[in-house]
C-alpha cells in the first residue's frame, strides 16, 4: 500500500480511504472522463477532459492550443478528479443521506508525452475509448498528429475514496416511519445508432454491438 502524502491523504471520513495502487488504478479504468484543475494566469481552472491510464501515468490529450495541456506540457501542476456514482443513498434524516460513489483524486506535475510514443498513445486512445475500433481506421496523418498534443501525469500522488452499503443513521433514528435504503443509479450501454452519412450496405461491427460487454 503506498503511503499517503499530505496533498492525497484523507481526512473526512478517513476509513473511507484507499491508498493501495490495485484500487486506485481499478477506479481510474473503470472511467473515462475526469476533471483537471489547474491555476492560469492566477486564476483557478477546471476542465472536464477524456483520460486514459496506461502503467503508472494518466494521459489527456486534445488541441495543441488547449491551455489546460500547454500548462502541462510545461511541467504546471495540476490536480485530477475521477468519480462513478452507484446509488442514491435513502437515511432517516437528511443529515445522513448521501450517496455510494468510487472516486479517485491526483495531484502531479504534468509532462509532453515523448515524441517517440506519440503516435502510439493516441492510438492507445481509440483503443481505450471504442476497444476493437483502432484496427479498422486509417493512420493518423502528420498534421493531424502534429495538431493533438498529449501529456501524462505520473502516479505517485492519488487516493481513492469509497462508499458503499447502507445509510448510516443514528440508533434513535432506527424505529422512526421513514423508509431508509438505496437507490441503484446505472449507466446503460443503448443501441448504436448508425451515422446519416454511412456509406450504403455497412452492418454495425460485432465490437460495437458488443461494446459495454465485459468477457
């Protein structure tokens, strides 16, 4: 289990706490989507940004004139912020309703992602995002590649943060006439739906049909 740093180390709730790198790089997979707070200009700035963990880095990327990946790119600090929210947690007092979530929080310091990999963490994007789809796309052209810039940032900093189970409510609550649970919140994967513009005679892919599918 790694050891907490003052910047990653819980203190509201702490038993809620994991700081091992199996649980936080688990919650990190799971996700897609984080938002990345940084100062600019000394001004604070949060960005909602596609992510993608690979070994012990996150990766963003997007326009080379994104200020968030420019900040960056120049070795800026920044702080990232995961969650998947799982229920709607029902107590018997407003107090103690809440919510059961996995999230992860990281603080680091940005780098440009080697030129040597650049290509091929873009291509480890698409992968990420629509898993089987890389293999059916052209390659990337220089320009469009020398359009998309991406960092990483490393994971020496991150913790994660749990709930789950039951309301937690007050022994002199437990006989009162309210109801007291939780309700499920799901994300469903729908049907694809196929673009205006698809060239004639083209099926839906057996990778997009299966896509949200675990093995």
């Amino acid at each position: 289990m790694n050891s907490p740093s003052e910047r990653t180390r819980v203190r509201r709730n702490a038993s809620r706490a994991e700081y091992a790198p199996e649980i936080v790089n688990g919650i990190l997979d799971a996700n897609r989507i984080c938002h990345a707070a940084y100062v600019e200009s000394g001004e604070p700035r949060i960005i909602p940004t596609l992510y993608m963990r690979r070994g012990a880095y996150v990766y963003l990327h997007g326009n080379r004139q994104s200020a968030l990946l420019r900040h960056l790119a120049a070795g800026g600090v920044a702080a990232l912020s995961v969650i998947s929210v799982e229920g709607v947690v029902v107590a018997r007092s407003g107090f103690h309703c809440s919510m059961n979530y996995h999230s992860v929080v990281l603080f680091g310091q940005g780098e440009p992602v080697p030129d040597a990999e650049h290509e091929g963490v873009l291509e480890q994007f698409v992968e990420a995002l629509i898993p089987g789809h890389l293999k059916r796309l052209r390659r990337a052209t220089p320009q469009e590649l020398a359009a998309t810039l991406a960092v990483r940032m490393p994971l020496h900093e991150a913790s994660a943060k749990i709930r789950t189970g039951d309301p937690i409510d007050d022994p002199n609550d437990l006989q009162a006439d309210v109801w007291a649970g939780v309700i499920p919140l799901l994300t469903a994967v729908g049907l694809p739906v196929s673009s205006g513009d698809l060239k004639a005679g083209l099926e839906v892919p057996d990778y997009v049909r299966a896509y949200g599918v675990r093995p």
